[in-house]
C-alpha cells in the first residue's frame, strides 16, 4: 500500500469531526492535492472498509500445492489407508473406497464420470461428519457446504471444480425440499462430464449452462433420493464401540497436508496415463456400477500393489450390498431384539418366523412397509445388511432352514442401542 492511501485510509477511520478537518487539510498540504480530492479518497476507503468489515467473507479455493518430488502410488495409498482407519471407523471394504476416492479426487478431470461418494449411517454419531473432514483435508481443493443454497453451489462448482463436501442432506430435504430438489438435480447433473445444468440467471432469466461435473460427497442418515443413490458408491457408517480408539482430526497435524500434496503430485503425473487408462470391469457389474467403479479401479490400477485385487473386490461387494430401504435400520434392531428377548434361550431364529413376528407388532411399521405390503425376507436382508448381518442355513433334522442368529446382532446391538 502507498504512502498517500495509507495515511488516507487512517483519515477514513477517525470519527472526531475536529480531528477529521485537521487531518483533512494536512493531507491535502502534505501531498499537493485539493482537500476535495482527499474528501473522494476518504468515501473510496470507507467503502472499501464497510465491504471488508461485512458479514461473510469472499470464498477462495486454493490449488493444492503439489509436492515437490515423484510419490509412489502403492506407498501413497498405503499411508491414506493407515491415515483414514486411525481416525474414522469403517469397514474394510468402505475404507478401501474413501481411500481411492480420495485420490481420484485430485485427478477426476481425466475421466468421464464422478462417482457420489455417499456416508450412509442408520442412526446419529456414527462418523459421518468426521469422514467428510478427513477428506476436507486430503482431497483435491475441497469445499464443504451444509445448508447452502443450490444457486451458491451450481456458481461454486462451475467457478472452482472443487471437492465437493456436503454434511447433513438428510435435515436439508426435512426443511426445505425445493433446495433439496436443487441438490439432487446437482448431484446428478454432476455425475458424467459434458452434461452441463441447464437453470435460469439474472433479472431476465436468462439460460445460462453450468457445467457441474465435480468430485461430491455426501453424508446423510438413511438412504439418498433414488436417482442420487444410483450414481453413488454408499460407506456404510458405524458407531462406535467404547473399546474402540480413533485419533481426533485435529491431533493429524501436518500428516494430512502432506499426503494432500502427495496426491496432488502423484494427480498430476499421471494425467495422461489415467486418461488412456482401460480398467478390467468385473463381471458382476452392471452398465451404471461400471461407470461409477472405472475411475477408482483406473487409480488402484495405476498405484500397483494388491490395490487392483482390492478395488475390484469392494466393488462386487459395495454393489451388492447397495440398498435402497426408506425405514429405519435402528427401529428394526430394536423389534428383532425384542424377539428374540421373549426367550432368552433361544440362539437362533427361523427366517419366517422372525417376519411372522415383525409383522404381527401392533405399533410398528413392519406389515405396510412395501407401499401397504408386508416386510418380506429380500427387505429384511436388505436393511440388515446395513449393519454386516446376514442370514445362515443350518440343518433341522433332514431340513434345511434358513434364519438369523442371536450372536451376529450383538455388535449392532451394542452399537446403536442404548
């Protein structure tokens, strides 16, 4: 700043209006100007310090700094690994999805689709807000959002291409479903490149294209709109045990920093491979669920290691356990608890048996749950593989039969029921 708008700058700060006048003329005097030129200046300063002073701040979203020397890719992935399961407590194969995600993040340009990166929890305090912070502070010039407009975002995505962060979309469609009709048609305008969102802008409405195409992950209770849900690759979040030890985010210091250059290094050598870059889709995916996994199996091919067996496993795995129930996961634990509570001795329940139950509960929603149908075994295992729990067979005599077991609940039990 020069000489001249600084002492200008400390005129426009004085409130006193006889040391105002004096300061004025000395001014004036001081750099051979009018006093009336040194009053314009004054009303430039003073703008200039209401629009700083004003509520909010102006955005900017910096370009990661990329670190100075060539990272290995194995080695790389290996530390965000360690990093991710010492902070936030998932399963393998959704710690395994965040942490190539991550990554692919900082290269997501070079590829035609952006999967949703979805935290899915049953209930509250299960870490969803944690994971969108461990990934705030390693993935590719990130910006978090709870609760902002749709216009401000479909602006932001199209100005900065960052990483986009949003917390808590279950509240937002609770109060305020016309924003949460903006978020969906952004999540999946956003999902494949040159598909730019079409809206209206200015005081003439005038049509204005947005090109939303971004890296985007989202944390919610319960599922996304279907739409939503079929472009994104859901993390199963879960609470955790007493017994179980994270560290806190803010105790990484610069850990994260440094694999957040590290990625961006890696990012940037590797464009051109990643773009030419053909992975093997597993078999079991679909036409969609190959879109979504390309760009991931791309990154762990790239990375080496036993990445590339890794990623295609949690692909098959994630798809399959992909599921799109409306009901509470924690109501149902608590129901089949109290089933299985009306004899303690029994270790086991037979899978129609348990629905006979469920269905028969008076206050519960069990018997209308499927549009005015009943809960049936396929809904059942669907909202109970959520939690890691699965039906088993055993033999009845000469009978085969299939139902649940008391000690595979334990742990969800545990967890989210108090």
């Amino acid at each position: 700043m020069t000489r001249h708008w600084q002492a200008v700058e400390e005129l426009a700060a004085i409130n006193d209006p006889f040391e105002y006048e004096r300061g004025r003329k000395k001014i004036a005097k001081e750099f051979g100007v009018t006093e009336r030129t040194v009053e314009k200046a004054v009303t430039i300063a003073r703008q200039k310090q209401a629009q700083e002073n004003r509520p909010g701040h102006a955005l900017r979203i910096e370009d990661v700094e990329p670190w100075p020397e060539p990272v290995n890719g194995n080695t790389l992935l290996i530390r965000l690994w360690e990093a991710l399961g010492a902070r936030v407590n998932l399963s393998d194969e959704s710690q395994v999805a965040v942490t190539i995600w991550t990554l692919y993040s900082h290269a997501f340009q070079c590829f035609g689709y952006s999967p949703i990166l979805h935290a899915k929890s049953p209930d509250k305090r299960c870490g969803k807000s944690t994971l969108l912070e461990f990934i705030r502070h390693t993935s590719n010039r990130p910006l978090k959002s709870a609760n902002t407009s749709g216009a401000a975002l479909f602006r932001a995505v199209e100005k900065w291409k960052p990483t986009l962060l949003i917390d808590e979309l279950d509240s937002q469609a609770e109060t305020d479903k016309r924003k949460c009709a903006e978020l969906r048609n952004l999540l999946n305008a956003g999902f494949e490149q040159g598909n730019p969102y079409l809206r209206s802008s200015g005081e003439n409405f005038e049509p204005v294209m947005f090109d939303v195409f971004c890296p985007k992950a989202v944390a919610s209770i319960g599922s996304l709109p279907d739409t939503a849900a079929d472009r994104a690759i859901v993390v199963a979040m879960r609470r955790k045990l007493k017994t179980e030890k994270v560290k806190r985010l803010r105790d990484a210091g610069g850990t994260l920093a440094e694999l957040q250059a590290k990625c961006a290094r890696w990012a940037r050598d590797h464009a051109e491979a990643l773009r030419q870059a053909r992975p093997k889709i597993p078999d079991e995916l679909n036409d969609r669920q190959a879109d979504i996994w390309e760009p991931l199996l791309a990154v762990a091919d790239l990375c080496g290691g036993d990445w590339p067996n890794w990623a295609r496993e949690t692909a098959v795995r994630l798809c399959a356990e992909k599921s799109t129930g409306e009901m509470s996961g924690v109501a149902l634990l608590k129901d089949i608890r109290s089933v299985f509570d009306q004899d303690l001795e029994v270790e086991r329940i037979e899978r129609d048996c348990l629905l006979l139950a469920l269905n028969k509960m008076d206050e519960a929603p069990w018997s209308t749950i499927r549009r005015g149908k009943e809960l049936n075994a396929h809904r059942l295992g669907m909202m109970l593989a959520e939690f890691g729990i699965e039906a088993r067979q055993w033999r009845n005599g000469r009978e085969r039969e299939r139902g649940y077991y008391r000690e595979d609940f334990e742990d969800a039990w545990t967890r989210y029921l108090s």
